[in-house]
C-alpha cells in the first residue's frame, strides 16, 4: 500500500503542479489530423560529455504564471514575458487579469495572456455581432492598456468557427494599435484543411505567433518525450515555411511527463472489485460506517521523460541552425537552473 500510495501522490503532483496551466497544443487537440510524415531527423546531436556553448538568440520569451511571480529571477537572459493569465468566465467576461506590479523588476517587454480552454464558451464569445463578442474585444483592450503587448491563448476554438476566429483576430489588431499583439497556436507538422489555426491566415494579423512544440505525448498517449528532436523539426520546418523566422517563437518545455502501467484511481463495477480482490488475495474486508473497503499492495512500473540542460540545449541548437531567431519556455520555475547557463541575449 506504501508503494501504491507514493505512487498516487507522486502522480498528483506531476500533473497539478507541471501541468494544470499548460498550454494544451499537441497535434491530439485536432484529434490526430497530422498523420505520420517521414522522418526529416538529420540533425547531429553534441557529444554529453563536451562543454555546452552559449546559445545567442534575439529574443528569448518565458510565461510567468499569476501567484508565482518569484519565479522570475534578476538576470535571466529574457526579452519578454507572457503573464499568465487572465480567463473568460462563463458568462464571456474578462477576469482574473493579472497585476503587473506584482511582478519583479524587469526590463522587457511585458504581454498579458488571455486564455479560453472550453469549447462551448469560446463559440459563446466569438460569435459575431454578438454583446458578448463586443465587450470582451472592449475589456480585452482596456486589460492591455498597462502592458506592452496582448497574447491569445484560445486552444480550443471550435472547428466550425474558424472565420468568427480570424475576424476577432483583426478587431484586437486594429484596436492595439501600435502595441504587440501575439497568439500562442498549436503545433502543426503541415497544412490542415480548414484548420482554425491556420498559420498563414493568423500570421499577417498579429506581430508575433508561438508555436507550442510540446506535448507531442500527452497524459492519454503512449509514453514518450513532451517533444522529441525528430518531431520538433518537423514542427519548425513547417512553421519557418509558413509564418517566417521575423514572427515566429518556438515554444519549448521545461517539465516532465510521467506514465504508469495501471491506474488504479478510478471508480470499478463490483464485478471489477471482485475480480481484484481475487487477482490480489484479499481476505480481510474492513467497515467504515458499514461501508466496506479493503486494501493492498500492487506493482506498478512507471516511465517518465523530462527536460534538462542538455535536452533543451539540442533542441534549441537544432532550432538556431533552422534559422529560429526566437525561442519561448513554459513556464518558468519548472525548469532546471542551469539552462540559464547557456542562454544570451544577442544576436
């Protein structure tokens, strides 16, 4: 039960601490539109054991989440940062939008990060002509007023209102006039069919698009890397083809994933609670107000893929040789210190 138990809370915390706010942007949000492609993979990977060298980029974007503000240290090589953020509430209004002075002394550009992660509310605010669509544009724009720059994060923007989605894109563009507008859009391999996160659509109406290269394997797939080289090139080479290095940030993560061979946090039929306590040689049933329960001890094997120095310093070497001439981290305080190491400012 010990195991069983460490396991369970170990389980708990991967997922709420690393990965609660994450942006979801794996292609399984299209429900696996991008079939496989051949492998573009020919990038050398740097020996383990040889000293990393300094990695300059023009730009260098990191999310600081709402409440872990101190997760943004002095010195950090960073030219701007997406404060995360602020949320729609189920009546289409504007909330949660973060206070800049809570946030440490930095000398970037500073950008404020709406998000919408709900199917039903997103149609809700993008329909068209709609007192609802209006005032979020109004409170959108206002909420921007005290930063350098606006950053939507609609994940979840239903398949049928693509056009809806644009036209809202292109009210925010004219309404911020000379402030940054930005979008942080789901990876794509290739071009999908009347995909609502059509990089070439989006590119000319915002200064700048994220690509969320992470989350190539998700908590309901297969193990393996939050994004591994061979996919992340892909990811690149279609993203440098379409939206251009001048306005493209190649998202990077700083967390883990892990996977396990059974979960056994779930509800079970009785018949499954029989066959368990078959399965395991459960003999002893206790009562708690007459309700019965029982325990014991399971073997579980677990894989787990995360980030260190090395992996993100490959990834953004192969991403520089592509020619990317910006990089983006969700989300700082996830991260290993010694990243920090590697990264400059500059060209």
């Amino acid at each position: 039960m010990r195991l069983l138990s460490l396991f369970l809370l170990l389980s708990f915390v991967f997922l709420f601490f690393f990965c609660k706010s994450a942006p979801v942007s794996s292609e399984q949000v299209t429900g696996g539109e991008q079939p496989a492609e051949e492998d573009i993979f020919d990038f050398t990977l740097p020996p383990e054991d040889e000293t990393l060298k300094i990695l300059f980029f023009p730009e260098i974007w990191a999310y600081v989440v709402a409440g872990r503000e101190s997760a943004l240290k002095p010195g950090m090589p960073l030219s701007d940062i997406g404060y995360f953020g602020a949320e729609i509430n189920s009546y289409g209004s504007l909330v949660e939008v973060p206070d800049r002075r809570k946030l440490p002394a930095f000398n970037g550009r500073v950008h404020i990060v709406v998000k919408c992660d709900s199917r039903s509310l997103t149609h809700f605010v993008l329909k068209p002509g709609s007192t609802e669509r209006s005032a979020l544009i109004a409170d959108l724009l206002a909420a921007s007023r005290n930063y350098d720059g606006l950053q939507i994060d609609f994940e979840y923007v239903p398949a049928r209102d693509g056009e809806p989605f644009f036209t809202f894109l292109k009210e925010l563009r004219n309404g911020l006039g000379n402030k940054m507008f930005t979008i942080a859009l789901a990876a794509r391999t290739r071009k999908i069919a009347d995909d609502v996160y059509d990089y070439e659509k989006i590119a000319p109406l915002v200064d700048r698009i994220l690509v969320m290269a992470y989350d190539e394997h998700w908590s309901g797939s297969t193990p393996g890397s939050i994004a591994s080289l061979p996919w992340c090139r892909r990811v690149a080479a279609h993203s440098l083809s379409v939206i251009g290095k001048e306005k493209l940030i190649m998202g990077l993560p700083f967390y883990g994933r892990g996977w396990a061979s059974t979960n056994h946090s779930q509800a079970y039929l009785y018949t499954t609670v029989e066959r368990i306590m078959k399965e395991n040689n459960v003999t002893e049933i206790q009562r708690e107000d007459g309700i019965p329960n029982f325990g014991y001890d399971a073997t579980i094997s677990a894989k787990v893929y995360y980030e260190d120095e090395y992996s993100l310093f490959t990834r953004m070497d192969m991403y520089q040789s592509m020619g990317v001439t910006a990089v983006g981290f969700w989300r700082l305080g996830q991260e290993t210190p010694e990243v920090w190491k590697l990264l400059r400012l500059g060209k």
